[in-house]
C-alpha cells in the first residue's frame, strides 16, 4: 500500500497498480508544522493500530515524513517524493538560473519542452 500526503493535507491510501486511492483522513489546520502532523498520525494510530504503509508520498517539505516517522519510529515505511513536485521545483531552480524561459502557466508539464510531431 502507498500512503500519499499532498500539500492540502489529504491522506490518500493508494491500493492498486493504477494510481487510484481512496481519502483515508484529512488533516484540517491553519499550519503544517511536524507537531500538527505528529497529532494527525496520532489519530490513525488509535483507529488503525496495525497502520503500516509500504510507502509515504508527500512533497519534499520535511513535515509529514517527521510527523509520521514520531509516530511510527520503527516502521520500514519508505519516503518517496512526488514526481510533480519534484518537477514543479526543477523548473524553478532553473528559471532562478536561467531566468524565466516561458510564459506558460505555472504547472510544470507546461514548461516543459514538447514532443514535436513533424
């Protein structure tokens, strides 16, 4: 099973081969610190005490994989980052180096180069 974490603090369990998931909780705060994920992961540990996903996606801020690792210190959970942020900021770094290369829209397939079809 794959536990996906994303910035509006949806917990998707995701249970088969075609990336589709199910809401499995949803953490409401004003905030995004370790603490408030530590207390979210909390609440899944008493209702699901055998909680133990293959692997936790989030985006790269340090928050959930902290939050979750204070809570379930001896799991063999593995982190892995999600490829769209992971491509939302490569695109920034390089337009911070390169300087701004397009004027698509901020998603970043849309500043990606195209496949040509001649």
């Amino acid at each position: 099973m794959l536990l996906a974490v994303d910035e509006t603090s949806v917990l998707r369990m995701i249970v088969d081969g075609q990336d589709r998931g199910i809401p499995a909780g949803f953490l409401l705060s004003s905030s995004c610190t370790t603490e408030d994920v530590t207390k979210f992961f909390e609440v899944v540990k008493q209702q699901i005490p055998e909680f133990n996903p293959q692997f936790l996606m989030s985006d790269m801020a340090d928050a959930f994989w902290k939050g979750f690792k204070k809570v379930f210190p001896n799991s063999q959970t593995k982190r892995l980052w999600c490829h769209w942020h992971i491509l939302r900021a490569m695109l920034s770094k390089a337009e911070e180096v390169l300087g701004k290369v397009t004027d698509a829209t901020k998603t970043p397939e849309a500043g990606l180069p195209q496949a040509s079809s001649e």
